[in-house]
C-alpha cells in the first residue's frame, strides 16, 4: 500500500515503514502525527483518486528527530558599486517514520 500526500505545499509518495524528511514539525521526538491531506491511495484494487483528497484516508508517523540540511550561502552583489553581501541558512527538517495508511 502507498499514499501521494501534500504537507504545507509539498507533495510525497510514502509506504509503511519508509523514513521521510519533511519541513520542521513542532513536535517532540517519539509523538504520533498525522500527516498533511491523502491527495491518492493505492494498493490491492487499484490506485483510488481524491477530488481534491481522498475522504476517510489517514497516514500516521512517528517523529523520530530533527536535524538542519547543508548550509547554503547567499550572496548578492552589485559590480562596480561595492555593494556585497553573504549570508548562510541552514534549514531545518524533521525526520519521520510512516506507521500506517487507512
């Protein structure tokens, strides 16, 4: 079984089991969530489509951390000007691991 879903603007494809990355949760290492809308359900008997979710279709997770991703640099500049700036971000992630699919 596998469900699409969309959580704050974006969209994965998930199973039972699988470890995934989504944008920060605020929620603690080791608590149950549900995850954003079913936008398809597939398994035995076909893929079933939601207009625009699929109704009654739930995908559960465990938080299991958070982390940051790889520091990206950004820099803007202006020749001939002596206008330069640089700044880093590091964005923020929660790992967390699907339960189940209803």
């Amino acid at each position: 079984m596998y469900a699409v879903i969309r959580d704050r603007g974006r969209q994965y494809t998930v199973r039972p089991g699988q470890t995934l990355r989504v944008d920060r949760l605020e929620q603690e290492p080791g608590a149950q969530v549900e995850l954003g809308e079913v936008l398809l359900l597939g398994g035995e008997g076909g893929p079933r489509l939601g207009a625009p979710t699929v109704p009654g279709a739930v995908v559960r997770a465990t938080v299991l951390g958070e982390r940051r991703a790889a520091k990206l640099i950004v820099f803007k500049k202006k020749r001939r000007k002596m206008y330069r700036r640089k700044q880093g971000h590091r964005q923020r992630h929660t790992d967390v691991r699907v339960e189940s699919i209803s």
